[in-house]
C-alpha cells in the first residue's frame, strides 16, 4: 500500500520541541484559561478554582500581575487564591502583594466580609513579609469579634510580639474558646521558662481541646 504523505507527520517528532518551551507553552495556557476565568469582570468560579491551585502546585507566577489588578473579582475564591499567593509569590513580589491584600481589607466592597479577613491574616502569618506587624495588628483587630482576638493572637505568634502575648496572660480566660486557644498557642513567642509556668495553670481547664492546647504549645 503507498505510504500517504501526510504518514511523514504522524510522529511524535515531527515538530521537536524541548522540555523548556513545553514548559513555557504549559504556563502560557495556563494564563490563558486564567484570563478567561475573570473574562468581563464575571468570575467562573470552577475554572478559576482549577487555574488557581494548578498554579500553586507549579509554584508559577505566570499570571499574578493579572491577578493583582483583579483582587475583589477573586473573593468567591479567597482561599485559592490566597493558596497561590503564598506559594508563588518569590521574594521581589512582597510589597506589592501585601498591597493588594491591604487594598482587599481596607478599600474594597468586600472589607468588612469575616471570611476576606480571615485568610488575609493567613496571608500575613505565612509571609509576614507582606506587612508589618502594625498593619497585621490593626486588619485583625478590626474584624468580626468572634474572630478577631484569635486573628490578633495568630499575628502576635507570627511577627514574634511577645509584649501581646504577655498582656493575656492574666486575662486568657476571659476570651471565647477559639481565642483562649488561640493565645495559649501564641505563647511559644515567650521564654521557655515563663511560658512553662504560665501554661500550666491552663492544665486543669474543663475543655479537653484548650488542656490539649496548652500541653503542646
């Protein structure tokens, strides 16, 4: 039978491509798929989902420029979407992340959201390069009550505010049970000695979880 001519294409190495521009072709789609995620400013959800965490897992920044310019459209995906920002932001994109999500909690519709909050300050406790600790601090202190001195406690943990942690120490009881733990937990930032002696006075508490807590902290 003779040989079709079209037979000469049908190899894998037809068109040879190295590793690195498949590499660059994959990231390229990648940014695609995202920018068709935000197309119109009307967010698809599942596909922004997708996008978001096959780019966290590569640890590519391909697409953070777009991203940044588009922080209140990603709300619907805040977890994801701060997921990514942690994993592939590198150390030159610090300042101006940490903007955009002080923008998020500061200036944007979405500012008083509990959950907007919420994994802002996991932001900030994973990089603390993306803010000071005053700014940290003041987004925590400004959220819902019910998270608020757990996010407080988190931060003074994160950027290393031992005076914070001090000033609960005579006052942890009084807070709900996700903040009282949420202090003890904070309390690794204190010398090992005064930290032993005030945790145990945590070890006869009724909640299995807070005696639990301060054993391990």
């Amino acid at each position: 039978m003779k040989r079709s001519k079209l037979s000469d294409y049908d190899t894998d190495d037809a068109w040879p491509i190295d590793e690195d521009d498949e590499a660059q072709i994959d990231l390229q789609s990648l940014r695609d798929l995202f920018l068709r995620a935000i197309q119109n400013d009307r967010l698809s959800v599942g596909l922004a989902k997708y996008v978001l965490r096959r780019a966290a897992k590569l640890r590519t920044r391909v697409f953070l420029d777009d991203l940044l310019k588009k922080m209140p459209l990603m709300v619907p995906v805040i977890r994801d979407t701060v997921t990514f920002l942690i994993k592939a932001s590198g150390p030159k994109d610090m300042e101006r992340v940490g903007h955009a999500l002080r923008a998020l909690a500061d200036e944007s519709h979405y500012k008083f959201l509990p959950i907007v909050r919420l994994w802002i300050i996991e932001a900030f406790c994973r990089k603390p390069a993306f803010a000071n600790a005053a700014d940290a601090f003041r987004i925590a202190e400004g959220s819902h009550p019910l998270l608020r001195d757990r996010m407080a406690a988190l931060v003074a943990k994160a950027y290393n505010v031992s005076d914070w942690v001090r000033e609960k120490k005579e006052t942890w009881m009084n807070y709900g049970p996700w903040a009282h733990r949420a202090i003890l937990y904070a309390s690794s930032v204190l010398p090992a000695d005064e930290r032993i002696h005030w945790l145990k006075s945590a070890h006869g508490h009724p909640l299995l979880l807070t005696r639990a807590v301060a054993k391990v902290a």
